[in-house]
C-alpha cells in the first residue's frame, strides 16, 4: 500500500463546486500577520490565550497571567508521536 | 513532554511554570495524559497543556510549519518581565535536554539577581566562576575564565 504523507485538513476558501479561493486567502493571511507581533529574544513575548487540559480540568491558559513568574513555554509536533 | 513531566519538581524549585502548546485539540491533551504520559512520567502531567488548532500561536512564535500542520520543538524561557530570554528551535526527529533548559534558567536567574553585575560565562552551572563586566575586564578575560579549567 503506497504511503501518503500525512498533511492537515484546510478550507479551499470556497464553497463546494467553486473553485479555490487558496490563493487569495493566502495573501490575506500575509496581510494579517504582519500586523501580529513575533517572537524575539529580548523582546517581550506575544501573549496568546488557549484552550487548555490542566490537573484534570479543561481550562484556558493565558501567558500574561503569569507576569512575575519565569514560564518555559514548548511546542512540540503532536500528542502520541514518538520523541 | 514526558521527561518535563517527570523532572516538574526541579522546575517548580526554579519558579517555572510550564505551557506545553502543540496542535492537538485539550480533549486528546488529557487522553494522552491517562493513557501513555502518566504511565511514562510515574505522575499526571502536572503543567498547562495548551491547544493552537489553527496554529496561530505558533505562527506568531516562529515554530508553525504550514506544510506539515504541526509545531516543530520550540522552546521559550521567558523572564517575569515577560521578556523572552532564551529559544530553541528543533526539527521534529530530535528530543531536547530539559537539563540544559535547567541550566540556562538558572544563569538567566543568576544575571539578573545581580541586575546585570554579574554574567555567565560558557557551561556556567551555580557555582562555577561568572564575570563581572566592567573596564577592568576588557582584554582580560583570559586571567579571570579559562576554557579549559573553568568550563
């Protein structure tokens, strides 16, 4: 059985029977983040809001609750994948 | 995650807390958590899993691959002013060392309890030789810190 790579699903930008509207919504998407601050080292970080699991509980963590503490914040490829 | 999860108390000494952040919706967080992270930490993972579906956090941090859909290994050790002291960044394949996380946080501790008088020189731990910067150093660091003897 030939192995497909395994991607993610994401919206054409257009409704079913119309063609792809991907290309516009890239741009959009470019437009979009230059407005967004980035990550720098020795800048202050980007503050973001999420859903979260935490002791039990599905919560919502907010990096700016933790001004006054150090925080490690790690991303990482996926749940139940191998490193 | 599982070797922060098990080594969580070293950090809490520290003061750290920890959001791990990765694609993967809260609901798969806690499935993971019950059925293979509890089992390999010894524990229930005792810090903040966060979800960024649509990847806009990691976007915004540099660690999004549009490609792939996921979060590439992305480490960020931010002070309480909120400032981001350190990153690293891996490829998928390769694990961190949570103990060299441990160590830069305690440098970056040290320096600035010492508001800055006192720096970390390379393989610092607590204890080992730092510098003091100033106009007496300039040139002279080879007398005070040697690679050899002190890293």
């Amino acid at each position: 059985m030939a192995e497909q790579k395994a991607g993610c699903a994401r919206p054409t930008g257009a409704v079913v029977g119309e063609p792809s509207r991907q290309e516009k919504s890239k741009e959009q998407l470019i437009e979009k983040e230059i407005n967004m601050v980035t990550a720098k080292v020795g800048a202050k970080a980007p503050d973001f809001e999420a859903p979260a699991y935490f002791r039990g509980e599905f919560t919502t963590v907010k990096l700016s609750d933790f001004l006054g503490k150090w925080v490690m914040v790690c991303f990482y490829p996926g749940d139940f994948t191998f490193v | 995650m599982s070797a922060v999860a098990a080594n969580y108390d070293k950090l809490q000494e520290l003061g750290v807390e920890v959001i791990s952040v990765s694609v993967d919706s809260q609901f798969v967080h806690k499935v993971w958590n019950d059925q293979e992270l509890s089992k390999m930490a010894e524990r229930d993972v005792p810090f903040h899993m966060a979800s960024d579906g649509p990847g806009n956090v990691g976007k915004v941090y540099g660690v999004y691959d549009e490609a792939a859909g996921v979060e590439l290994r992305g480490r960020f050790i931010i002070d309480p002013d909120g400032v981001i002291q350190a990153m690293e960044v891996m490829t998928p394949p390769v694990g961190r060392q949570l103990s060299e996380t441990i160590r830069q946080v305690q440098a970056f501790q040290h320096v600035r309890a010492t508001k800055g008088a006192e720096v970390c020189p390379a393989g610092w731990t607590p204890g080992k030789k730092v510098l003091k910067p100033g106009p007496a150093l300039v040139g002279n660091v080879w007398k005070e810190w040697s690679p050899l003897k002190d890293h």
